[in-house]
C-alpha cells in the first residue's frame, strides 16, 4: 500500500503501457491482466480482485473493442465512463489502466486477425457472426502488448474463456488464463453492463434466465440426464416468466460445448435470450459433480 500512488497510472500509448508492465516483470514482480470493455461493475471487479490477490502488479483495460461487434449490434450505444471506471479502480488498487483509442489498436492499414478455435463455431459463435474472431484479435494483441503471467476471465462468458484458453495453448501465449466465477445480482441475475439497458419491467422478467438454470441444476441433481427433457424444462421456464425470444439453449460437454442425448459428466447450460431489446447470455454447470473450470 506504501508504495502505492493514489491513482493507477492511465495510459493509452500501448508503448507506454507494455513498458510499464515490464518494468515490473524485469524486477520480479508476477503480473496479472484483465481486459474489459469499462463500464464496471462487481464481476469485473471481482476478477481484479483475484489478479490483486494472486500477483505482485495488477493491469487493467478498458477498451471497447469494434471488431468484435457485429454490424447491427450496440458497439455506438455500449455504456462508457473512464473517470467511474478510474474511481472504482483506484480502490482495489490497481497498478495500470491501459484505455486506447480505436486508433490506437487498429491504425490505418491494420488487416491481421486470429482465425478462433473450433470450440468458437457454435452458439455464440454462430448467433454472432465474426464476434469471437474480433475477441481472439484483440485478446492476443492485448497479451502481446501486456505480456502478463495471469490474464482473468469471467466464467459468465464461459465459451468466451474456452476460445481464449485453445487459443493461448495453440498459438503458444505464455500467459496462464484464470476463469474466476459469475458475479451475481441478489436476484440472481448475472452482472453485466449491459444489464443497463434493462426496463425495470425487462429487469424484473430477466432474473428467470437464473432460476430456469437453477432448475436444470436441481433436475440433474434428482437424477434427470435426458436432454431434451432438460432443455424442455428449462425453456419452458424461460417462457413462463415471458422470455420467449430465446437464441438459443444448449445443455453441452463443458470442454467441446458440443451436444449429446445424455448430459455429460460436467455438463453446462448455455442460454443467450433476448429480453427487451437486450440480449443477455448466461450459463451454469448443470453437474457439478465435475466441473471443468470452476463455476
Ligand atoms: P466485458 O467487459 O463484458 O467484456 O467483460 C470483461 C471480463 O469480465 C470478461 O472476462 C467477462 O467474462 C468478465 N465478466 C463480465 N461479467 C461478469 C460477471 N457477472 N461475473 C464475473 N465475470 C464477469
């Protein structure tokens, strides 16, 4: 705390920003990243609470990154607020809060891009075309530019943190991913930015995606392994409570989030429904007996 400043260094020089995390690297010191899209809330911050408690310099970003927005999505509308994200960060204490501009991550003439994973091809992946190759670009660029031992991720988006593990395993990121668990809101609801966007009406009806989840957890517990019993469950749930544009409910092996006739060891709930205008995604490990990353 001692040698603490009051605020974290900001910068938006990726130069500026990748020399500050070697300086700490150099004399030592383990690093830990979380990359966000800003507008903070509990569950980013819970993951800079895990890096702060795991390393010796914890780095934050805050960009909203475009290329993994599609082109009828909410990249202009997405909430933005440097100076709360600064005040919340200040707190912890965080070390760095790198926060560049567009320009500064794709200048004139950028055209590389990381190619996903297979586990990317499905669900989110296929309901947002583009989306996971937008993150894989920037996750990687981001790791290149704060080569930190840690980078934390949030088990809410869970086939988020499946694509960036195959990733860093297959194109040799030294950097170890730590998948910390969702962050919920009294009601259940998952934490997210977006959540803001909510009616009070749409937040009301958007805390059913937990309890249908809760619901296929407590029907695996009695013994219920059938898919489409599960899945029928489950969504009829979701209905009831008025959530009926549902993009899709998959009950998958956690590692491949493939599907099959009988849940398997491990399985997870994969839901993303639309409430309102707001596309919301969540998810829960339906067997616990065996959970892949900790939920
Ligand atoms: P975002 O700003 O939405 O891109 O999220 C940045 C990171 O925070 C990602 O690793 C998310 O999975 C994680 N995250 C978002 N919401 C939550 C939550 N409710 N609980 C835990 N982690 C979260």
């Amino acid at each position: 705390m001692l040698n603490r400043p009051p605020f974290p260094m900001l910068t938006s020089d990726p130069r500026q920003a990748r020399a500050a995390i070697n300086a700490a690297r150099f004399t030592g010191r383990r690093t830990g990243v979380v990359m966000t899209m800003g507008a903070l809330h509990d569950g980013h911050l819970s993951l800079v609470r895990g890096s702060v408690a795991q390393n010796d310099f914890t780095a934050v970003t805050l960009f909203v990154n475009p290329t993994q927005f599609g082109p009828r999505e909410d990249f202009a509308r997405y909430p933005r607020g440097l100076d709360q994200d600064r005040a919340l960060l200040a707190e912890l204490p965080v070390d760095l809060i790198f926060a560049p501009s567009v320009d500064a991550m794709y200048p004139e003439g950028f055209s590389t891009y990381v190619e996903p994973p297979r586990v990317a091809r499905d669900w989110e992946g296929a309901f947002r075309p583009g989306h996971f190759r937008g993150v894989t670009t920037v996750v990687l660029k981001l790791l290149q530019i704060l080569p930190a031992d840690h980078a934390y991720f949030g088990h809410k988006d869970y086939q988020q943190a499946l694509v960036v593990r195959r990733m860093v395993t297959d194109l040799d990121v030294p950097t170890q991913i730590e998948v910390l668990p969702t962050i919920r809101e009294p009601d259940g609801l998952a934490m997210s930015s977006r959540n803001q966007y909510l009616s009070s009406d749409d937040r009301t009806r958007a805390s059913a995606i937990f309890r249908a989840l809760e619901l296929g957890a407590r029907l695996v517990r009695e013994g219920e392994r059938r898919r489409t019993v599960l899945a029928t469950r489950i969504r009829h749930a979701l209905t009831e409570a008025g959530i009926t544009e549902i993009d899709y409910l998959a009950l998958v092996d956690p590692q491949t989030l493939v599907e099959a006739d009988e849940l398997p060891a491990g399985g997870i709930a994969l839901v993303a429904a639309r409430v309102g205008n707001t596309r919301l995604i969540d998810n829960r490990v339906l067997d616990a007996t065996d959970p892949v990353l900790p939920s």
